[in-house]
C-alpha cells in the first residue's frame, strides 16, 4: 500500500514481470516517492487501474501521465467523469473494459466487479497470478454477496475499515447529510462492516487482510484492528494476519505467493481493450 487513508489512496500490485498501480490518489511527487521506495520507476509501470473517479484515488495521475504515458485502465463511465471534469483530456492511453470483465495485464488476470459506492462505476478487483490470489475492496457502502463470492479464492485481501460507527455518529464536524451519505448503502464500510466480510471469509483461504481507507477523523488503527480481530476470533483463524495500511507512508510489502520468474511470454490482446479514439 503505498498510503491508505480518506486523504489518498494508491497501492503497487506487483510479480516479476509486472506493476500495476492501483489507484493514483496521492500527489504525483507523492506516487513517485513512495514508488521509489518500493524500487519501481513509473516507467516501469504496466498501467493504473481505477476503483472509481473520487479525488481521494486519482488525484496525482494528471501529472503522472503526463509526464510517463502510463496506460489507464478503467470503465467507461469512470473515463466519461474523469473527462468532464476536464481531467486526463490530454491523455491518450486509455484501456477501457466492461465492469465485470476479467482481463490479463502481463501474467496477472484481472476481475473487475461492481460495488455499491457513489460514484459513476465503482469497481473492486480479484487479481490472480501464479496460485496467489488478491482481493482488493475500498470505497463501498456494503459487500453483496457477489463481491464475497468473487474474494473466496484470494489469499490476501484488502478491505475498507472507514469509520468506527460511535465517533461518526459523535462526531461535530461533519453535516448531518454528509454522515448520513457515509453510512449509507453507497457509502463507506464502518469497522464493524468489514469485520463481518472478514469473518465470513475467515472460513476459507484468506491469510492476510490489510485494513485501509481509515478517516482520519472517525477511526483509530487500533479501533479497526480490534474489530478485525474479534472477527477472526470468532472463527478460530489465529494464523490469519492483520495489519493497517496508513494515509503517510508505504506498508511493508505484502508478498502473496510465488510466481514464475522465468520469462514470461505475454499473450496481450489489446483489441479486448477500446482506446481513447473509442471514448
Ligand atoms: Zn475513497
Ligand atoms: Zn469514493
């Protein structure tokens, strides 16, 4: 996780032959900082997947892509509102999928999938290479059963821990409307909310969630990890780690499972792709 938190949010998803960001909510001076600490140069990147367009996820990228024509990787929707609000529209290297579809970058498949948030598109993803398998889940107002289904073969997952539900509700700074909005079913996973995800995959092949996505208002690292943690030990998981991705510097490095190191042959189809001519 390069940082996590209602401010910003970006992550590195990476194997031997390929880095993909996910995510471009930090400054670009920030993305490229925090991408050097983790060795990669942003020409290295294979592409950025958006979740959806909120400020807090793509906010570098202008810059980003500017200067290093990383491809993006987004619905259609996503790539619309972007646009319209005047960002990107210099930029030509869009890969545009179908919310739902499931697309190789390098030798990691991609699952895209839709979650319930207030933006145009929101998506989530499962990505799989080699026998590891990621689940990736920020921005979303509750887990359907569709998006459990999709995180039961992943082995690490990151998850949204937004909001302790009593300091949101105590909390004097934020408008009633604007409370209302987070806890709603378009909103924000509460601690508690993600803990009963984590619970429920805590009986299958899960070994590693991350909790992000924390606001720096209405949450504590320890109030989220302590509800992960009763969630786990409801189901005996005492092997399964947790840990907190912060908003101000990178995590440690998560590793999955091994990959192949060999080359790799990439079998690419950019036709599945529609470009920016397309838009
Ligand atoms: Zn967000
Ligand atoms: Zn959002």
């Amino acid at each position: 996780m390069l940082g996590s938190g209602s401010s910003g949010n970006s992550a590195l998803v990476a194997t031997d032959h390929c880095r993909i960001l996910v995510d471009g909510g930090l400054s670009a001076r920030q993305l490229l900082l925090r991408l050097s600490e983790c060795g990669v140069a942003p020409g290295q990147l294979d592409g950025v997947l958006l979740t959806h367009e909120h400020t807090d996820h793509i906010c570098g990228l202008e810059v980003l892509c500017r200067k290093f024509d990383v491809p993006i990787y987004c619905n259609r929707l996503t790539a619309e509102a972007l646009r319209c609000n005047g960002l990107l529209d210099q930029h030509r290297n869009w890969r545009i999928f179908a919310t739902g579809s499931e697309f190789s970058i390098v030798d990691i498949t991609v699952q895209t999938f839709p979650v319930p948030h207030d933006a145009v598109d929101p998506i989530g993803f499962a990505f799989h290479a080699g026998s590891g398998g990621l689940g990736f889940i920020t921005d979303l107002g509750y887990a359907t059963k569709m998006i459990i289904e999709r995180l039961r073969q992943v082995q690490t997952l990151v998850i949204e821990t937004n909001h302790d539900e009593k300091l949101l509700q105590n909390d004097t700074h934020r408008p009633w409307p604007v409370k209302q909005r987070i806890q709603s079913r378009h909103g924000h996973l509460s601690n508690a909310a993600a803990a009963t995800v984590i619970e429920e995959l805590s009986f299958g092949t899960i070994r590693c969630v991350v909790l992000g996505h924390l606001s720096r208002d209405c949450n504590t690292p320890e109030l989220a990890l302590t509800a992960a943690r009763a969630a786990i030990a409801k189901s005996g998981r005492v092997d399964l780690e947790v840990h907190v991705a912060t908003q101000s510097k990178i995590s440690p490095c998560f590793r999955i499972s091994e990959t192949k190191s060999e080359p790799f042959q990439p079998t690419f189809e950019n036709t599945f792709f529609q470009t920016a001519s397309t838009l």
